[in-house]
C-alpha cells in the first residue's frame, strides 16, 4: 500500500523500493506484479514492464487484467498496433462482456481502416448492452452506416461522438474497472 501511495504521488523511486520490498515478500502476488508494471510504464521502462507483464501471463494466463495491461502498453507504441488490437482481442476472450475493451477494440479497427470489424463489434454493443443513452445511439447508427459503406474517414465523427456519449455511462465505467 505505501507503493502505491508512492506511486500516485509521483514518488517513483521510493514507490520502486516498496513495491519490491512487497514482491519478495509475496512474489506470486498478481496485484503487486501489475503495480511494478504500471511503474515501469510510467516511467518509460516498457520493456520492463512487458516483462514483468509477460511473467504475470504465463503465471495466469486467465487473467484479464494481466491482458489489458499488456493492451495499454501496446497502445503507446505505434509501432504495436497489431499486437495492441491483438491483445485487446485476448481481453474480449477472457470478459466477452466487456464494454469498456469492445469500444475501445472498435476504436482500434477504424484506425486501422477495418470498417468490417468495426461493424461486428458495434453490432456487438447492441446486441450484449448495457443500454445505451438516447444521445448515443444516433451517433451509433450513424457510425455503422457509414461504415458499412466504407467511408472510414467520414465515421470518425459519429464514432468519437459515440465514444464519448458511451464512456459517460455506468456500465463503461464499471467496465473498465473490471480490467484495471
């Protein structure tokens, strides 16, 4: 707890020490692993992280916060795109319900000019729920029309407006708590 008290305080080296202190006192303990990683990242050591991150998987490979934290690590690197949406694809095995990971994963795929798969997956966030607000869905209708004619470019507004409108609501955040 002092780590991370550390570590939210920008306290970096002396939220390393705890944090290690804690590791060799529980090692097998997931929490911890995640916290050293979180760490790492912000302090620009990925590789670090991904080690650490990568140890956490094998360990549990069921884990779906091990797998998201892996996807937000992804996600900075450019270069990564693929392994971020792969991951994000690992996140959605493990929480199939996660709506917080599918927009996100929806995100991904119109950036990557994949309005195929975009399209699964907002069809998706209609058909699982939770219900969206009434200033959601028109942007939502909006986006997968587009999409479905191919116009990425002209989706993206609709999509941002959806993702907004979607990211406000309960169910999101209680979502991405999940994976955090």
């Amino acid at each position: 707890n002092l780590g991370v008290t550390y570590l939210r305080g920008s306290r970096f080296d002396d939220a390393e020490a705890q944090l290690n202190r804690a590791r060799t006192m529980d090692p097998a303990n997931g929490d911890i692993g995640l916290t050293i990683a979180k760490l790492y990242a912000v302090t620009n050591r990925p590789a670090d992280a991904r080690s650490t991150l990568d140890a956490l998987r094998r360990a549990d490979p069921r884990n779906a916060h091990v797998a998201y934290a892996l996807a937000e690590l992804d996600k900075r690197d450019s270069a990564a795109s693929g392994r971020y949406v792969a991951e994000l694809h690992d996140v959605m095995t493990l929480a199939p319900t996660n709506l917080a990971v599918r927009l996100q994963l929806i995100d991904a795929f119109v950036r990557r000019s994949q309005p195929d798969s975009a399209v699964r997956q907002l069809e998706e966030v209609r058909r699982i729920g939770p219900e969206l607000p009434a200033d959601a869905r028109t942007p939502l209708d909006e986006t997968m029309r587009l999409l479905r004619v191919g116009n990425v470019t002209a989706a993206r507004e609709p999509l941002d407006k959806f993702l907004h409108a979607a990211e406000l609501t309960s169910g999101y955040q209680a979502s991405l708590d999940d994976v955090k």
